[in-house]
C-alpha cells in the first residue's frame, strides 16, 4: 500500500478520569487502516474496542495522540467540525439498532441527509436506493416495530450508507440477533466490501470475524495482534 | 438547511403531540386560555372602539358638548364638590343664544334620563329617554320612519308628546299602530307623534338604548333628573368654521352670558369629540392593561408548563438526541429543532386560543348586540406571541438536549 492510508492512528491514548484514579481505555494505539478494507476488532471485554470504535467514528477525541482520516487530522477538531464529519465520512451500525421509533424506516435513513441540508427530493431518492441495496424496498413505509431485527439491522444499515462515507463503522451489529439473521447480515457486509465499501467492524464472535479479511485483536487498549487473512 | 431543519422540528413537533395527546392538551392549555383571553377582548374593545367612531361621525366629529363639570365618572348629585356647586346650571336661554353665533350651526339642550315606557299591560325596563328639540337628528341621526317629528310651537309650550323608537315600540305596542295613541313614560301620559330609526351599527351601552325623544320643555316638567350629570348643550358648528373658532365664540358668549369677568375661570366645561374617544381609549387602555397582565399570567403558566413537558421531551429522547448527534447533527441544529418543536406546540396552542377567543368574543358581541370585524392585530401579535413563548420557554430544554454527549446519548437506557 504505497498511497495513503484512510485511517491512520499514532499513539492514540484515551484516558478517563473519575474522581481519584485514572482509567485507561486506550494506552498508545498504532493501526493503519487503507480503503477498501474490511477489518474486524476482537479482544476480551474492556479492552478498548468501543472506545476505538467511537474516536475513529468522531463521537469521542483522544487524549493523546493522532487521528488521521483521509489526509485530515481529525484529533484536534472542534465539535462541529466533527459532527460534519460524521455526517460526510462515517456511517454508524449499532448493535441495538438505534433506529427512531417513530419514523418510518424511509425517514430513518434519510436522517444524515437532513443534516447534509440535502434536498427533499434528493434525500427520498437516496434513501430508497440505500433501502433497495439492503433488500428492503418493500418496507420503506414500514415503522421499526413492524419490523423483525434483521430487517432493523438492515435499515440502520441503509442509513449507514445514504451518505455514501468513506468507512462503515459497526460495533458488534450482530449482538442482538439469532445466528441465522446474523448470517444475513453478514452477507451484506460482505457484499457492500465487494462493492467497495471499507467496514470496520467490532465483534467478540470467531464466526462473525472469519468473515473480514483482516482481523486486529486488542488487549488491554493497545493492539495486540494483525492478522490479514487471504481471501478463501 | 435552515429549512429541512425547521421542517424536522415541525415534524417532532406533531410526532410528539400526537403520540401524547392529553399530556400536550394540557401543556397548551395555558397558552389557549392566555391567547382567547387577549382576542376576545381585543374583538369587543374593537368592536365597541368601531361603534363610538361610528356615532362620533353620525354625530359629527366637529359637534362639542357643553358640561356642567366634566368628569369621566358620574358624579353624585348629592355629594357635589364645591368646585361643581359654584357652577351655574346650564339653561335653555343659554342653548339659545348660542344658536344666534354667526359661526353655529346647531346648539340645543338636552336632557337625558333614564325611565320605563309603558302602554296598557307592557313596560319595558329603564331605558334612555331623551328631553331635545325638534332638531335632534342633526345629532342622533336616524330617520322618521312613521309620523313626524314635534314642531316647534309643541317644543316651545312643552306638549306631552314623545317620538318612539322602533325597538321600543315592538316591545310595548307589538302589531298595534301606536301612531296618535296615548302611552306612559314615568307614569305621565304622553301622546306617540312618530317612529324613530336608529343609524345602523351605533355605540349603546348594553341597557343604555335611547327609546324616545321628547321635547326639552315637557322632560324639565315631566321627569325628575340631576342637573350636573343630565344636562348637556350640544353644539354643531357651521360648515367652514372650525371647531376651535366655534368653541372661542361660544365661550365668550357663555362668559357674557353668565358675567364672568377677565381673568375669571369658566364656570362651565366643553369637550370635543376628540376628548371623549380619548377618555375612552384611557379606560380601555387600563381594561387593555388588565387583561395583559392577566393572560400574561396564563401565558406564563402555559410557558412554564411548555418547558416541563420538553425537558421530559429531551430526557426520554436522550437517546434519539445520541442518534441524531452520531449521524451528524451540530449542537446548533439539535437546539433549533427542540426550539421549533417548543415553538410548533405553542403555536398549536395559539392557533387554538385565537379560534376560541374570536368565537367568545363573536358571541359576546351578538349578546351586547353589536358587530364589527376581526381585529387583525391581535391575532397578529397573539401568533408572534405564542411562538416567541415556545423559543424562550424551550431555550433551556433545548441547549439541555443540544449539549448531550452523544456516547452517553447513545448508552442512555
Ligand atoms: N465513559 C467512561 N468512563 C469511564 N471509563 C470508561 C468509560 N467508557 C469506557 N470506560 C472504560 O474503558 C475501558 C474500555 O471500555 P470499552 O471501550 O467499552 O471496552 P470494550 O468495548 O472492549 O468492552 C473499560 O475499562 C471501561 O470501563
Ligand atoms: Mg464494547
């Protein structure tokens, strides 16, 4: 990989500080993370996983430490630089769906364009193609809860993608479902990073990890393994 | 951008009223009754404003009124201040030669009492009747619709005869021509020469329609009444002079009249028509201020109640708001959809309150009998303030939503 790197992190450190004592979620990560990737995080629980997942999704800011993305330095940033940010570069999987009860799936997934100041014309067009490119054409109208989960987890990962950015971030998106909806979801992660889509993906499940070609494990809040596979 | 976003607020907005709609009724109701409050009593103000325009012009805007003692309350005829009791009643003779000045028009006095019509079994309840001459339409306007008016000679001598009103005469007469019959106004006998109509759409106090005209000389005979509150001389000038030359050559008449000398006050008061809208438009404006601070009071209830039901709003959205933040929303935008989400319910509540006190205001009108048309302003400024209720009211709900940390957001269970 001679260009580039999407993602780059440098002694990236992220402290908590509660009353007397220190916790340290994260303590000097170093990980390159190039386009088109598609990379799973495991490791035990507390060792840092969500932590990354949210500095490299610009919810959170590193104590210490480098945050590059796409060229930019996104460490230093103000916070309304990092929501537009968000809106732009990152597209969010959660594993509780986080979807709004209310709206209709069609208006969940054109939530980004709102705050992309798209058009309303322009965002009901994107969104229903995000929607056709998670096999939900037919449940646009459809509300979450007349929705099964696997269909959720579709929707939020429409919404994901309306904004088309530059890495789909998924913090265990299959921990809410039964393994046979969690192979299908899968198999659209697997088919957006055919597609080109870099994913980055946190799971604690093999199965789910045997699924990305690269796997990195933390331990404790740094890297403690890199493993690129090739592809079967 | 702007505008997707305040279509977004719109939308929390009805979402959230419609998913809650007693808790919203009731956050609102404040503000309905704080906005139909100041609109219906902007309507019968309006309307009773419209009313004393309308029978300033009947009357003429330029007429003046000469006054014993001019106050805006009545004052009590057995407890006068000396400053009264030193006055002079007004006269007739006085009327009189004010009517020779080259520069008047018309100048007579009047005497208003309050007394019960009768005729055979029906009476009606005290109502105005009025001691004038036979010119009284310059001032009332109105027409003769049967019969005439009284001539002068009747005038003079004091005959017992009486012009009715329409109104009045279908209340005590009923089909029966009353035209040369013999009715009773405070018991005396007096002979019906004609029928009255009142101009259209005129200011009456509710109980205070005029019913019938007599003549001056037969009400000083006939009727008892209090010489400070119930005399008035009115006075019209001629066309082309002005108001104020008419009242300088009126005045110098009365105070040769009455030999005041240089440098004496007037022993008498004469106000324009100006002064009297003024005097109005003073107890209105306390009316006005009274309702102010009352529907202030409910508004700021419905305020209060607006931000109780959106800190609830933010509290049990935390995680919608974490959702929202995560996909992209600045600070700023998550404020401004809260605010319009406020501002979207208390406009709600406006709208709602306008209709409500438009309509009691209608009705309250066709009770009092009168009509006049919406006040635009009010529901102008009740709108702008309804909403501008729902932005200060939801600026510390909506900068509590706005400064959430979208991680602990997103965890809120
Ligand atoms: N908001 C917080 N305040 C204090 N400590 C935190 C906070 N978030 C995470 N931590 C701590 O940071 C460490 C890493 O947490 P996390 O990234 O959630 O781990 P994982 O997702 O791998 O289970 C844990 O020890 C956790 O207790
Ligand atoms: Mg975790």
């Amino acid at each position: 990989m001679a260009e580039q790197p999407l993602i780059s992190l440098r002694g990236l450190t992220r402290e908590y500080r509660m009353d007397a004592e220190t916790v340290y979620a994260l303590r000097g990560i170093e990980l390159a993370i190039g386009t088109n990737e598609y990379v799973a995080i495991m490791g035990p629980s507390g060792s840092g996983k969500s932590t990354l997942m949210n500095v490299i999704g610009c919810l959170d800011t590193p104590t210490r430490g480098e945050y590059w993305l796409n060229g930019t330095e996104v460490s230093r940033m103000s916070d309304d630089e990092l929501a537009r940010v968000r809106n732009r570069e990152i597209g969010f999987v959660f594993q509780t769906f986080n979807l709004l009860p209310r709206a209709t799936a069609l208006h969940n997934v054109e939530l980004p364009l709102i705050y992309a100041g798209t058009s309303a014309r322009e965002r009901r067009r994107a969104a229903s193609r995000a929607l056709e490119r998670v096999g939900l054409a037919d449940r646009m109208h459809h509300r979450p809860n007349e929705l099964s989960g696997g269909q959720r987890q579709r929707v939020a990962i429409a919404r994901a993608l309306v904004n088309d950015p530059s890495i789909l971030l998924a913090d265990e998106p299959t921990g809410n479902l039964d393994s046979v909806t969690s192979q299908e979801i899968m198999a659209v992660f697997g088919e957006l990073h055919t597609q080109g889509q870099t994913v980055l993906m946190v799971t604690h499940e093999a199965d789910i990890a045997a699924h990305a070609h690269r796997v990195v494990t933390l331990l404790d809040g740094v890297v403690h393994s890199d493993s690129v596979r090739e592809a079967a | 951008m702007r505008l997707t976003n305040l279509a977004e607020g719109a939308m929390m907005a009805m979402d959230a009223i419609r998913s809650q709609k007693l808790r919203s009724a009731l956050t609102i109701l404040g503000i309905i009754i704080g906005v139909a409050t100041v609109m219906s009593m902007a309507s019968i103000v309006q309307g009773i404003r419209g009313q004393i325009f309308n029978t300033l012009e009947v009357v003429g805007p330029t007429t003046f009124r000469i006054l014993r003692f001019f106050s805006s309350t009545p004052l009590n005829p057995d407890a006068l201040p000396r400053e009264v009791r030193i006055r002079p009643v007004l006269r007739a003779e006085e009327a009189e030669a004010i009517a020779r000045l080259p520069e008047i028009h018309y100048s007579a006095i009047w005497v208003g009492v309050f007394e019960r019509l009768e005729y055979e079994g029906s009476r009606t309840q005290p109502t105005v009747v009025y001691g004038a001459d036979e010119r009284f339409m310059e001032i009332l306007g109105g027409g003769i619709t049967a019969g005439r008016v009284f001539t002068s000679p009747e005038a003079r001598s004091g005959a017992p005869v009486v012009i009715i009103e329409e109104e009045a005469v279908a209340n005590i007469f009923g089909q029966i021509n009353p035209l040369g019959r013999t009715m009773r106004i405070a018991g005396r006998p007096f002979r019906v020469v004609g029928v009255y109509r009142k101009p259209e759409n005129i200011f009456q106090p509710p109980g205070q329609e005029i019913s019938a005209i007599v003549p001056f000389e037969t009400a000083k005979r006939a009727f008892r009444y209090d010489e400070t509150n119930s005399l008035i001389i009115l006075v019209k000038p001629r066309e082309g002079v002005t108001v104020a030359r008419a009242m300088d050559a009126t005045t110098v008449q009365l105070r040769r009249m009455r030999s005041l000398r240089p440098g004496d006050p007037n022993t008498f008061d004469m106000i324009t028509s100006d002064q009297i809208l003024d005097v109005f438009n003073r107890l209105t404006g306390v009316f006005f201020l009274v309702m102010i601070v009352l529907s202030s009071v409910a508004l700021m209830v419905g305020g209060i109640g607006v931000m109780a039901i959106m800190l609830v709003s933010v509290t049990s959205r935390t995680r919608e708001i974490g959702v929202r933040k995560a996909l992209g929303a600045t600070r700023r935008e998550i404020l401004w959809q809260f605010l319009i989400e406020a501002a979207t319910l208390t406009l709600v509540g406006g709208a709602i309150g306008i209709v409500v006190g438009l309509t009691a205001g209608e009705v309250l009108k066709r009770l009092l009998g009168f009509e006049t048309g919406v006040p635009v302003w009010s529901a102008v400024t009740a709108t702008a303030v309804s909403v501008g209720i729902g932005l200060a009211f939801g600026l510390l709900p909506a900068s509590r939503a706005a400064r959430l940390d979208p991680i602990e957001a997103l965890r809120y269970e």
